[in-house]
C-alpha cells in the first residue's frame, strides 16, 4: 500500500500524480475508458485548511467546487443547482432532475438520519467515540446488477467517512472506492476538506489531519498529458477563509448562503438584481468569498464581465483570487480559440 503525506492538498495532490504518472502501470480498462491505477493509495494532508489543488493544469473551477460543498451540506440531490457551474455534469452523473448517489442526500436524507446531525450530536457527549461513520454507501440500491452493469449512472465513489475527536482536534477519514485523481481527487479534497472544518466548528475544536484511503486511484488515458503538466508547482498565496461556525450561527448562515447562491443561477436574472445578490455583504467572510467566487463565474456565463470583475475583486481571499484567475483565463482562452473554428 502507498502512502503520501503532506502539509497541503496541492503538495499531495502532486505527490500523487507523480506516482500514478510515473510508475510503470499496467492498463486498467473500464467503462468510460482505459485508466492507468494504483491501488490502495493512504493519503494525508496535514493542515486541511490548505485544501485547495492550484498545480493541476488547466485548472480547476473554484466556483464549482464551492458549490457542490454548499449543495452537500445543504442535504441536496437535485442536478440543476451544480449544473449551472458545471455544464458537463450530466456525461458523469446522468440526465436525471435528481442525482442517484448525491452525497448530500445520503448524508442528510437517504438512510432516514442526518448523519452529520447525529455524529455532531454523539461528539458533543461522548468525545471519545469510535462508533461516529457517515455513510454514503448504499448497497441496496449501489451494487451492481447481477450481469455486471451500473444500478445507475451516478454510483457513489465515496463510501464513508470516520470523524473523531483526538486530542482535542477532528480527525477525518474519508473512504473513496474510486478516485479519479484529475476530476475528482481536487474536488473532493475541498468538499470534505471543508465538512470537517463546518462539523469542527459545530464542535468547538480545532480541525486535526484529513486522511484518505482512494481503494482505485487512476487517472484516464486521455487525462494523462495534463496530469503530467500539473506535476510542477503553481505558487500560490494560503486559504485564508475558514468555515468553521458555531451550530446555531451555522443553522443561520447556511440558508441564506445557499439562497443567494440559488438566486445567482436563476434564469433571467437582472444586472441590478445580481449586485443586489452578489454585494450584500452580510455573511461571515470565508461564506461572502464563496459567493463572490461563484457570482463572478454566474457574471462570466452570463457575458457580464464588468460584473464578474467587479466580484472578484471584492474577494478578500487572494487564493480564490488566484484560482478564478486562472479559471477566467483557461475560458478566455477557450473563447478566442471558438471564434476560429
């Protein structure tokens, strides 16, 4: 079994890519194409605070990945929420109004408990417990069919997670069966990565180390000439945002967070009524950042791009900065490039 460690997700992430990369491999095929794969991959980032991926080349759209931690948190499963940030959604996940495997849903909803209500709760009285597993693995309804084919098109690759209290800080283990380490891997660093900085607030403590077990870590035939591209670091100012809230004021920032997002993806939405949404400015920090990132991104879909300027530059997190900025110029790129087709 592999093993990595490193004090930031893009350290990690590195590490990794250069093993998978570099390693002589054997093919792994698949349904959606040929992988190279390393098995049982244990990884480890140090300080989860520090969760962002900013090596990976192109990169990465922060808004998105912002938006599915709102939409998990939030206990959601419908599609057309994270499609507005991600338009290619529906190859990986399937054309359905609801997403099969959605995590928010199995954590909030699915099995008939709010996990991450229950396992705060267990915390709070009982610190020291080993007993606290949020499941998001449902074999019922995730396991294969008996000829071999997906029950659906969005099986989970997330099994479960393992939160615990030591030494005054929240551990956190997460289980991937299936870890794509260009599409999936830095963007699932920020949704969990992020979990445990919310659930440690609810708890009064500080987060601890966020480990991984990815049981397939692989990455595409047709992904592999851009894994090697990010195996060179992108120097990058620290997160400075932090999620972590006390319950009640969380239960209180949360909805309304997660509205003017909604309201940021609505269709026809007026310039006034976007910066009335986008400039309210009366949200915790770390939360206004987030909505600012994902209003500069709705601006920038919408052609507004004295708009998209004018959010970002109100972000008082220079990574996010940074990470939009290479987001925007990825898709400027694109854009030229169009007009010549």
């Amino acid at each position: 079994m592999h093993s990595i460690s490193g004090r930031t997700a893009d350290e990690v992430w590195r590490a990794a890519a250069a093993l998978a990369v570099k390693s002589e491999l054997p093919i792994q095929s698949s349904r959606v194409g040929d992988t190279l794969e390393v098995l049982h991959l244990g990884l480890h980032i140090e300080d989860p605070s520090q969760r962002w991926v900013v090596s990976r080349t192109p990169p990465i759209n922060p808004a998105f990945a912002l938006i599915e931690v709102f939409w998990i948190v939030a206990g959601r499963k419908d599609a057309a929420f994270p499609t507005f940030w991600n338009r290619t959604l529906s190859r990986y996940c399937g054309t359905s109004t609801d997403l099969h495997g959605a995590y928010g849903d199995r954590l909030r909803k699915h099995f008939g408990v709010d996990q991450l209500d229950r396992v705060y709760r267990t915390l709070c009285n009982s610190p020291d417990s080993r007993q606290c597993v949020l499941q998001f693995w449902d074999p019922a309804v995730d396991l294969p069919n008996a000829d071999g084919s997906p029950a659906a098109a969005d099986i989970p690759c997330n099994v479960a997670a393992f939160p615990k209290i030591r030494n005054g800080k929240l551990e956190w283990m997460q289980v991937i069966r299936s870890n794509d380490i260009f599409r999936g891997m830095p963007y699932n660093f920020v949704q969990f990565t992020s979990i445990q900085e919310m659930l440690s607030g609810w708890l009064g403590v500080a987060p601890g180390g966020y480990h991984q077990v990815s049981d397939s870590l692989h990455v595409y035939a047709s992904d592999f000439e851009a894994v090697r591209s990010g195996l060179n670091r992108v120097e990058a100012p620290p997160n400075t945002d932090s999620f972590a809230l006390d319950r009640p004021t969380w239960d209180l920032v949360l909805p309304q967070a997660v509205e003017r997002l909604e309201h940021l993806a609505r269709h026809g939405l007026s310039r006034p009524e976007f910066e009335a949404c986008a400039f309210r400015n009366d949200l915790p920090m770390a939360y206004e950042n987030a909505i600012l990132v994902a209003a500069a991104d709705s601006a920038r879909r919408r052609g507004w791009h004295d708009l998209a300027a004018g959010s970002i530059d109100r972000c008082t997190n220079a990574l996010l900065v940074q990470l939009w900025s290479r987001w925007r110029i990825r898709w400027a790129k694109k854009e030229e490039q169009s007009r010549f087709v």
